[in-house]
C-alpha cells in the first residue's frame, strides 16, 4: 500500500534513475562510466551530440541519472507536488540528457532563473516550468567553453555569463511567446529558447564565433534502447492499470482533449490514466521506428523519451497520430530519408503541434506535420544549433501559421 502511495507521488522517477545507473553498471566498468562522464561534461554538446557515442553507453546512462536526481532533488526543495508539465518537463529533461545536457551545462542557466525570481521578488517555485525547460539552451555554456578553442580564462567566465543572460530571458520570454502560437505549441519554451538562441547566434557571428554543425551518432546499441523503451512502456501500462483497473473507461474522455497549452492530465485524470497514455505514445513511437528500420542512437532514443513525457500535458494518441502521419507524407513526397536521425527526431517532435489536430480535426494535423517537415532544418540554421529544442522553434512557427489561416477562413464563413 505504501508502495502505490509512493508511486502516485513520485511517478516512478527515482526508481527510473536507480535503474539506469545499474545499467551503466552492467554495460561499463566504473573506470569507463567515469571516464565516459568526464568526455560528456566537457563536450561541446551542440546539436547534435549524442553522448553514448561522446561517453559510452554507461556514461550516458550514467548522466541522465544524475541530471535526473538533480531536477527532483529541486523539486524536493521547493516542495512541489507533480503536475502534467513538470512531468513532461522531467522527461524533456531526461532525453536530451542522451544527446546535449548535463549538470555542467545546465547549472548556470538555472541560477539565472534564480536571478530572475531575485530580482523580480518573484517566489522560485512560481518559475519552476521556466527553470526546468530551460536547460534547453544549455549547448550555449558548453559550446563557448569548449567548442572556440578559446583559452579557459576567457571561455570558462564568458560560457557562465552566456548561461546566466540566458536563464534571466527565458521567463520574460516564454510569456510572451505563448501569445504567438496560442498555446498550439506544446513545446512554448522551446521556441522562446529558439529566439534567444538566435539573438546570441547573431551576436556570435558578428565576433566569428560560428558554431559548427556536427553530428557525432552512434547506433551500437539499437537493440538494447528498443528493449528499454519497450519495458518501460509495459510496466507504465502494467502499472497504471494496477493502480487504477478502470482507467481505460476514462480514455474516450481524454481523446476528445484538443491537448492545447495548459493542459495537466495528471490533475484532471490522475496518475494511472497518464501512465497509460504514456505507454501507447512509447508504443506508436517504436511503431513508428521500426517500421521504417530506424537504428536508434542517443538522440533518437532520447527524443522518444521526451515526447513520451507530454502524456502528461497534452498528447494522447488521437491528436498525435495524424500530425505524425502528415511529417512522414511530407518525407514520402518529397524522398526525403526517414532513415537520416534529424529527419526522424523531426517526425516525433511533430507531436509539438499536436493541439491544432485536437481542435481542428485530422486534416488539419496532418498539413500541420508536413508543415514542420519543411520548415525545420531553416530553423537549426536561424539558432546555430544551441537550441536542443530546435523542434519547439519550429513547431512555433508552424503553430502560427496554421492558426492564422485556419481562423482567417473561419471568419470569412
């Protein structure tokens, strides 16, 4: 009884990060995981990065743990309980752990969060979204550190202020940036980090400091990141119906949800109906993987665990479905590789505009996915690639296009 209790309260997540660290444990000696974690936290970690090729399987495993840990341990602090977003928060948190951030990278943005409540006399807690999505720009404080080859004395001061600027944008931002999607993007943080991003990419340039484009990958562990997902998706699915036996009675309900910003599944539905949602989301996006012989990497197996995140707040399988489907029409059309890991993580982070199929219908989400498709790799240039969340950029725009039009007729009817 006890047990359950826990489960209701915590989602798991602590026992999720025991359980990583014992994989690193089996997969690396310690002297490997050490070493591997060493090569992460001094990575450039600009997209895209994929620590398992960076710092060994156990050393990717490893750092998404303790990033993992660090999060809670705020939440801890700050007395929070677990909300839909903080929930999906945790999750954006633990997948781009495999492909970009890590405590290093991460710290001086949220003291710049911190700053911001400071100066503001605003409460932490009451930016608690903001700080944990926040750690999306984090290639920024690694790339200026690492990746200028600039002399530490220089590098080192200026990644850390870079970081602090940046974590002090991003709540006067993202309130503002909700207003220009209308809440259609479910990833609003993401854009904002998009624009900050793209201020300090101009910024950059104009002194020489381009970032490259990288793509370091590795996909020796296909097969056990398959088994990963599929076993996490089976005991959510196991668990949630443990908890709750006649949860599935409440799926029709949650199917008729547009999924639009603020949406909190966990406060409207409870613990069981979220674990639910969240195991057929893992199962479509596996699904979808296999279908077209994906080899998952780092990145693609921590893009599958970020999406899966927002069963809490905002998707379900009816309004991501065909957003997905009208990503991969567009690869289709126009030949483009589904195979190519970009193409792909593109394809799962269509579900960003998963809200415009909720309230507008199929057809409406399907030209939404095909619309990301198109604009997404424009973005990655525009924001140099310090933006992990270079699809919540994207999904802003396509977000406001989509909405403007479609109202636009609507009116004229």
């Amino acid at each position: 009884m006890r047990f359950i209790e826990y489960l209701k309260k915590s989602f798991y997540l602590p026992i999720l990060a025991v359980v990583m660290v014992a994989f690193a444990f089996i997969f690396n000696t310690p002297k490997e995981i050490f070493v591997g974690y060493k090569n992460i936290l001094l990575s450039s970690s600009i997209l895209t990065s994929d620590y398992i090729a960076i710092g060994s399987l156990g050393g990717a495993l490893f750092n998404a743990a303790t990033i993992l840990i660090l999060n809670l341990f705020i939440l801890r602090l700050l007395d929070l309980r677990m909300s839909g977003l903080i929930y999906a928060a945790l999750y954006m948190i633990l997948g781009f752990s495999f492909f970009g951030k890590n405590i290093l990278n991460s710290l001086p943005i949220y003291l710049g969060i911190y700053l911001y409540a400071l100066i503001n006399k605003i409460p932490v807690k009451n930016l608690v979204i903001s700080l944990l999505f926040s750690s999306g720009i984090s290639p920024l404080v690694s790339y200026l550190i690492f990746g200028f080859d600039l002399a530490y004395y220089i590098s080192i001061p200026l990644g850390i202020a870079a970081g602090l600027i940046a974590g002090l944008m991003v709540p006067a931002i993202s309130s503002h940036t909700i207003k220009f999607h209308q809440g259609y993007n479910l990833f609003n943080v993401g854009f904002s980090l998009g624009i900050i991003s793209l201020a300090f990419n101009g910024v950059l340039s104009i002194f020489g400091l381009k970032a490259s484009e990288i793509s370091i990958l590795s996909n020796d562990h296909s097969l056990f990141l398959y088994l990963f997902v599929a076993g996490l998706a089976l005991v959510l699915l196991i668990t949630g119906i443990i908890l709750n036996p006649i949860s599935f009675k409440l799926i029709p309900d949650l199917y008729k949800r547009s999924g639009r910003l603020v949406s909190d599944y966990i406060r409207d539905y409870g613990v069981s109906i979220v674990m639910i949602n969240q195991a057929t989301l893992l199962a479509l996006e596996i699904v979808i993987c296999l279908i077209f012989k994906i080899e998952l990497n780092g990145a693609i197996f921590g893009t599958i665990l970020a999406v899966s995140g927002f069963a809490g707040a905002g998707l379900h399988l009816k309004n991501t479905l065909f957003v997905m489907l009208g990503a991969i029409l567009m690869c289709l059309i126009t030949r483009t590789s589904i195979s190519s890991t970009s193409i792909i993580i593109g394809i799962l982070f269509s579900a960003g505009v998963a809200p415009i199929a909720g309230r507008y219908g199929i057809l409406a989400g399907v030209i939404a996915g095909m619309l990301h498709i198109a604009i997404l790799p424009l973005c990655r240039s525009f924001q140099g690639g310090y933006d992990l969340y270079n699809n919540g950029f994207c999904a802003g725009f396509v977000a406001c296009i989509m909405i403007a039009v479609i109202e636009a007729f609507k009116k004229e009817e």
